[in-house]
C-alpha cells in the first residue's frame, strides 16, 4: 500500500525511456510499455526509491502550483494503480 | 501504408537451432531449409533501424539465442540504443557466468520457459532431460538481481496442473508468469490431436488462474492467454498485421509475425537486400494485410474488424488453405466447423504420439 512514509522505486522489470516519436516518456517492462503524460512521467521519474511520499507531492505541488492535498489524492491513486501493476514497489 | 506509423517490438529470431524440440514449437515446419543465419554486424545494424524507426522492445529470441556466441555482442549493442531487451531462453545452454555477463551488460528480462512442473512431464514435451537444469538457471536470474518470466505452454496434458504451475512460479519468485495456452500452427497443429484441451479444462485453469492474479497482484504478474479454438471471436493476431510488430527471421527475413513466411504468394524482404524502413513501409508482404481492403465478408462489414483485423492470417492459410479466408476461429466464419470439429474431437481424443523436430543442436539427452 502507498502511504505518506513510501519512497516508491520503480520495480526491477521496469525501467523509463524518453520516446524521440511521441516526445513522451515510456515506462517499458517485459513485452509491454506504457505512454506517459507529463504528470505520470515526472511521479515515475521521482521513484527513484530516495524520495519518500511526502517529498514528492512536495516538489510535485510547486512544480504544478497546486495545493499538496489535491496532488497528494492524485499521486496515491496513481501509484497505487502502478503498484498493482507490479510497476511500482516501496523500497526496502 | 495506412495506420501503421511505426513497429514497437522487434523479434529477432537469432536461430532455428535449438537443443529442445518442443512439440508445439513456433518455428516453421521447413526451418531446417533456410539459409545461413545473420552475422553479428547484420544484427547491430538491424537493431540500429528498428530503433530509428520507432522499436523501444527487443526480444532476442529462436530457437535457443544461447546457442549464439555473439549474445554479449547484441546485448551490448541493444543496450546502446537503450531498447528493453528481453532475453527469451529454454535456459540451454547457459552457465552462470555467461548470465553473470548479461547482467553486467544490461539485459534488461530474462524469460524462461518450462514445459510442466515435473522432470519426466516435461521433458517428455521438450523432447529432451531439461527440465532440473531450467529449474537452476531459474534460481540463478533471480539470485543475480534479473526480474524472471517464467513461461509455460500449456495444452490437455499439463492444464490440469496449473495450480501446481503457479506455486512453482511463486516459489521461483518469478516477476511475471506467462501461461500460455497453445496456438494450433505449425508443430502445434501437425500435434494438435495430442494437446488440445477440452473446454471443461480449459475452464477449470483458466478459474484458478484468476484466482492466482487476484491473490497476487503486486507481487507476481499472472497472465492467462486463452487458444483461440475456444474463443468465440479472433483476438487481434500480432495486434493485427504489420501494425506494431516486426519480426526479423534467422536467415533475414523481415516479417509481420513468425509463421508469415509460410502464407504463399507473398513477397517478404531480406535486411540484408533493403533497409528495413523502407520493408516496413513498402514491402508487398508487409502491406497485404494492412488495412481492410483484403477482407471478405463477413469481415469487410463487421464491427469488430478495427478490433480483431480479421484474425490470424497465418491460421486462416493453415486450416483453409486461403490466407485471406476469414479466420475460422470467428463463429461468423464460413469454416467455423473445422474448429468446432476439433474441439468434438478433443473430447475422445484417440492416443496419439507426439511428432518432434528433428535436433539441431547437440542436445543432453534427446528422448524419443
């Protein structure tokens, strides 16, 4: 589960890769990728396991000027749906 | 060329050799025939235009890749162009510190397939001793740090014990598992008598696999691929014809998907003859499924052909001789029977032997 003391990484099948034809960031893993809009791609790119939870919707609220609530509902459903998806886990 | 703007996946079919004789295998009947397998340089530059053109997903896959001595080579240049390269194995032959090499180089997955869960199962469907060895380079992708695939065709013989197939995976701490029924082409189909489930089998599986992908969701990856003789309408073959996939065969052939080379009357390209945007774009083989143009009816006016593109191509040729048939999974197909007569016959199969690919490579023990 993701909750506010999670630092995400992303899981060891998954890696990101900028794509020059869609100028958009993939997040690739065994057979499949994912097309990133900006938002999912910079959350992703935070999930380096380093930053916790809270330190993302942090730099995430400045970069957006958005108020650190509603990007917080926003990154956890999110990353929750990630984690499901066996994309995302909470580093150890 | 209409939709297909650009491939995402390139399969590159490094050999036919294989030390297993898998006897639902994917490679043509006639793989022994073909010529000479690419050089390294002819890969590199392969892999070079299918970046070029848009691939982000590489599987180095066969035959056994592993026969290839040049894999470190092609890995390290798959990796410089920062593909997601995917190494599809049998596990044979492979020692530890060659595995250790591929990690080093950034071999992004590495896929293994078993056969079933027990030794003698198993190599029964390989043809060959395999299986304790499979179960020990399993042990060592994951020891090494890789994320592990674990692959399994599943088919009468082995359905039954797909619970047993899950806790084998878990145990393994595989990342995700592929249990994927067979598709009736090739040896597949020349063994079809031998593997076709019945639907009640297929059913049961098909429940506990859900149950599997619901309990560990997160943690393992669970993914149930249905055979298409017991779907009611074709899934989308290769996401449909030329549209994301393109395969490049031992010998050079640049293909839509791996059997292509077997539909007759079309003309398929070589990358040693031509750059492989251009076969994309123009090549007779590569644009005769495209579109909708070659449908009959009913695909032609059928909603679902923006979804399932007619089917597959490669099954309409295989059943009813006619590559631009209908494909006669679809219960709207004119040649519905032939599966319906199939599945009737599953349900009393009479014995039957498996018939296997003669060996290509000096194999541990080849059985029957």
């Amino acid at each position: 589960m993701i909750s506010a003391t999670t630092r995400p990484r992303l899981a060891s099948k998954a890696r990101l890769r900028f794509d020059r034809k869609s100028t958009r960031y993939m997040l690739l893993y065994p057979e499949k990728g994912l097309e990133l809009n900006e938002t999912a791609a910079d959350i992703l790119k935070l999930c380096t396991g380093e930053h916790s939870l809270a330190e993302i919707v942090d730099q995430l609220s400045r970069k957006y000027g958005r108020d650190a609530p509603d990007v917080e509902r926003d990154v956890v459903a999110f990353l929750q749906t990630m984690a499901d998806r066996g994309l995302v886990q909470d580093a150890p | 060329m209409t939709e297909a703007s650009r491939p995402y996946t390139l399969i590159a079919e490094l050999t036919y050799r294989c030390p297993l004789r898998c006897v639902y295998c994917s490679n043509p009947l006639d793989y022994a025939t073909h010529g000479e397998e690419l050089d390294t340089d002819t890969w590199l530059r392969v892999f070079r235009e299918a970046e070029d053109l848009g691939v982000v997903q590489l599987n180095l896959t066969g035959g056994e890749p592993l026969v290839r001595d040049d894999l470190e080579a092609l890995i390290t240049g798959a990796r410089g162009l920062d593909l997601y390269t995917n190494l599809i194995t049998s596990g044979i032959p492979l020692r530890r510190d060659r595995l250790e090499r591929f990690r080093a180089l950034g071999l992004d997955n590495v896929q293994i397939s078993i056969q079933d869960v027990r030794a003698a199962d198993s190599d029964r469907v390989a043809g060959v001793r395999a299986f304790d060895r499979k179960l020990e380079v399993a042990g060592w992708v994951k020891a090494l740090g890789f994320p592990l695939t674990l692959n399994v065709v599943l088919h009468r013989a082995n359905l039954d014990r797909v619970a047993d197939v899950i806790a084998l995976a878990e145990r393994l701490g595989a990342d995700r598992l592929e249990l994927a029924n067979t598709q009736y082409l090739g040896w597949a189909l020349l063994n079809r008598s031998a593997l076709l489930p019945t639907r009640e089998q297929l059913e049961r599986a098909r429940a506990v696999a859900a149950e599997a992908r619901q309990r560990l969701r997160g943690r393992m990856e669970v993914l149930f691929v249905v055979p298409d003789y017991y779907r009611d309408v074709p899934p989308a073959c290769m996401d449909g014809w030329g549209r994301r996939f393109l395969l490049v065969s031992p010998d050079g052939l640049a293909l839509p998907c791996h059997a292509a080379h077997t539909l007759p009357g079309l003309t398929f390209d070589n990358v040693k003859d031509r750059p492989l945007a251009e076969i994309w774009e123009l090549s007779g083989g590569f644009n005769a499924f495209r579109g909708e143009a070659w449908m009959p009816e009913p695909c032609r006016s059928c909603d679902r052909r923006v979804v399932d593109f007619g089917g597959c191509r490669c099954q309409a040729f295989q059943l009813t001789g006619r590559a631009q048939a209908t494909d006669p999974v679809c219960g709207l197909s004119p040649d519905h029977q032939l599966i319906e007569a199939a599945r009737a016959a599953a349900i009393a199969p009479p014995e039957v032997t498996f018939r296997y690919r003669a060996p290509t490579v000096t194999a541990p023990q080849a059985l029957g």
